[in-house]
C-alpha cells in the first residue's frame, strides 16, 4: 500500500508538472502573440505619422536649402518664425512640447540668443507634443489657434510662463487655455473655432511627423542648419551658432 501511494503521488506530481509547463507555454505563447500585435500597431503608427509628414509641398531646410519634394522637412514655408534673420543663413529650429519641464528650462536661454542674434539668425518654433503629457497636444493647439490670429511669439510666450498652473496634470485645461488666449488679445470666438477645427490640430501633428522622420524622440530637439544639436548650456549654443555664422 504505501508504494502504490507513493507510485500515485507521483503520477500526481507528473501530471502537474506537466499542466504547469502547459501553463508557461501557453503564457509564452500569449506574449509572443501580444508584442507582435504591439509591433504592427507601432509600425501602423509609424506609417501614418510619415505619411502625414509628407503632405504639402514647397518649404525650405534650414539655412535656405530647397527641400525635396514630401521629404520631411526641418523647416516648412508656414513653420512659426519667432524672428527671422534677412540673409537666411543661419536658421535655428526648435522642436518642443509646451507640458515639458526641459523645454521650459531652455526656454530663457532661447529668449536671450534671440536678443544675442537678432538679425542675424533665424528662429523656429515647432510643434512635437510628447504622448505621455495630458495636455500637450490642447496646449500646442491653443497656440496654433492663437496663430491663426497672429498671436503666436505672446501665446508661446504664456504657456511656459503659466506651465506650473496647468502642466502635469490628468484634466483637460482647455478653459485655462481660453482664459489665456483671451489675455493675449485675440477674438475669443474666432479662437474658439480655430481651437476646435480639425485643420489646428492636423498642423500641430504635421510639425510632429517631420519631427519623428528626421529623428526627434524627445524635447527640446534642436537642429542648427539643418543639423542635430544637443547643447548643454547657453556657451555651447553660442560657440555653435557662432561657427555656422563664421561659414
């Protein structure tokens, strides 16, 4: 009796084992199946994302060069310039998300090369409003649609001075982008519909697609002529642009 209980519990055993491996693959196998189906929708995205930057013709790469037709573009013809240099040979290009801290500490440092270099360079503001911040995409909106209006360098100007009173939050903040546009100057009801029209938004995603096509993964995303920068103080984005204008 007691090796017929024990030639059971092994047989017990076995069989469990056996449905827990069952168990591991079959588990394997789901997670397989899921990060494929993650992939396609990624690439999906992706595709559509690229398409989208493709739209439109015209436009210029910074520094003046002709862009080729449905390339991704650093800087299109209606691109917002917050001052514009009249040799166009120096061009710098922003990509930047208005619910971003980094942006926001960069934001000074901008302000003061603009006074360094009016006249002498050209400065681009682009939209790329990150996934991951709730109000991102209204807040580049609100500025379009205060664009729409001329009103885009005192809209731009507001979102990160007021970031800290809208910013990181999980609720829309539509009515304080309103409130806002309205301390700007602009007709509110002119802004209202532009805020709305699906036009404001698919031209905040067009500057996000030329972002991701030419390699922008996260902000502040600077291009210098048409060349990727990554300066970590305000020296180093003189010392550069000093260099592009000495060419």
């Amino acid at each position: 009796m007691p090796q017929q209980q024990d030639r059971a519990d092994a047989r017990r055993a076995k069989v469990e084992g056996m449905r827990a491996h069952d168990r591991q693959r079959s588990a394997r196998q789901k997670n397989v199946t899921m990060s494929v189906a993650v992939i396609g929708v990624f690439a999906v995205v992706a595709a559509v994302w690229l398409a989208i930057g493709t739209m439109g013709s015209g436009g210029e790469q910074a520094g003046g060069a002709p862009a080729a037709a449905g390339a991704p573009q650093v800087v299109r013809e209606d691109s917002h310039r917050l001052q514009t240099a009249a040799d166009g040979k120096v061009t710098l290009v922003e990509f930047l998300d208005f619910e971003c801290e980094a942006c926001k500490a960069y934001f000074p440092t901008v302000e003061e090369l603009r006074k360094a270099y009016a006249g002498k360079v050209t400065f681009v503001a682009r939209y790329f409003p990150l996934g991951g911040h709730f109000n991102a995409e209204r807040a580049a909106r609100a500025v379009e649609a205060a664009a729409r209006q001329g009103k885009f360098e005192p809209m731009y100007q507001r979102m990160y001075e007021t970031q800290t009173q809208w910013a990181e939050k999980q609720v829309p903040a539509d009515a304080f982008f309103r409130t806002m546009a309205e301390g700007v100057g602009v007709d509110l009801a002119a802004w209202d519909k532009a805020y709305d029209d699906p036009a404001t938004l698919a031209r905040v995603k067009r500057d996000a697609a030329d972002g991701q096509a030419l390699g922008v993964q996260g902000t502040p995303t600077f291009f210098l002529n048409g060349t990727k920068i990554q300066p970590r103080s305000a020296e180093e984005f003189k010392a550069a642009i000093d260099a592009a204008l000495a060419q």
